[in-house]
C-alpha cells in the first residue's frame, strides 16, 4: 500500500511527485509569493528564476538587514535554503559549536554549511505537504531563525571586524 499523499513511505522517503503534482506545487508557490509580496513588509521582493523550478523571497530582517529564502522544487520535495552569513573568520570552532545547539530547537531547518563553509539554514519537505501554511512556517521559521542567531554568529565568526548595533523597532 502506498503512502496518503504529501506522506512519507515507511522508510522515511518521499514518493516521487507526478508531472501534474509538481505542477500544482508550483502553482501554489508562485501565487502564495505573489501574495505576500503585494502585502508588503516584511516582503520586500519574491521572484521565480526563469530556467528553474526556483523562487525567492527576500525579507526584511531585525538583526541582518536582508534575508533571503530559496525555494527549490525537487523531484520529491519542496528544498529550502537561507544563507545565514560567510564562513567565520575567526573562533570557527565556537561558532559552529553555536549554531550547532541551535539546531535541536529549530523546527523543520537546521544550520549546514555549504559552498566555502558558508553557514546556511536547509530544509525540504515532501511536495505534497506545500500548501500557504506550510510555505509561511517555512519563510517564518527561517526569517526568526537568522534574526536570532544573526548578532551572536557574527560576533564570534567575525570577533573585531563585526559590531552590533543597536535592534531596529
């Protein structure tokens, strides 16, 4: 018996997604960025690459002032991507060591590190879960995820060259 839709199989992966299911996702991804862009803040921009089944929204942070999320349809799964900041120039070990104990608090993402040791916040879902609520907890999710940690990672990757200031209202 195969898995209800959106679901995962017994051994954790997700079935792989139909023309017409990937093009309903798609669908739905394009009109929920549609929509929080036109309603403004914390959206400041959304697009779709055209050679690509690839948008992105770029949001208003408190801490760093852009963030930018990646939504990249898979064969089976909805990827997400942030890039959090540069690989740390300085205490690496405590930095990662930071980021790391954040991740058994996050829900859905966790930090990676990815081209150059860049940190970046990863994540996927199966494409039959994406609908506007699941695209806002992942946009949500990640926007918090980065203004949390944003002043602290930095202070410690980048110790000298970096200086908080004070949290924009």
């Amino acid at each position: 018996m195969s898995p209800p839709p959106g679901a995962a199989a017994a051994d954790g992966i997700a079935p792989v997604a139909s023309a017409a299911q990937r093009l309903a996702c798609a669908e739905r991804i394009q009109a929920w960025a549609e929509e929080r862009l036109a309603a403004g803040p914390p959206v400041l921009a959304a697009g779709r690459d055209p050679d690509a089944e690839r948008w992105y929204l770029r949001l208003r942070g408190v801490d760093k002032d852009v963030v930018t999320v990646w939504l990249t349809l898979r064969q089976r799964t909805l990827h997400h991507d942030t890039q959090v900041m540069p690989a740390p120039e300085t205490a690496r070990e405590e930095t990662f060591a930071f980021l790391l104990r954040r991740n058994a608090s996050l829900p859905g993402i966790r930090f990676a590190l990815c081209a150059e040791d860049a940190v970046h916040l990863v994540g996927e879902v199966p494409i039959g879960r994406v609908d506007a609520d699941e695209l806002d907890r992942i946009v949500g999710g990640s926007l918090a995820a980065v203004d949390d940690c944003w002043d602290t990672a930095m202070a410690l990757g980048f110790a000298g060259t970096y200086r908080r200031r004070p949290r924009r209202r």
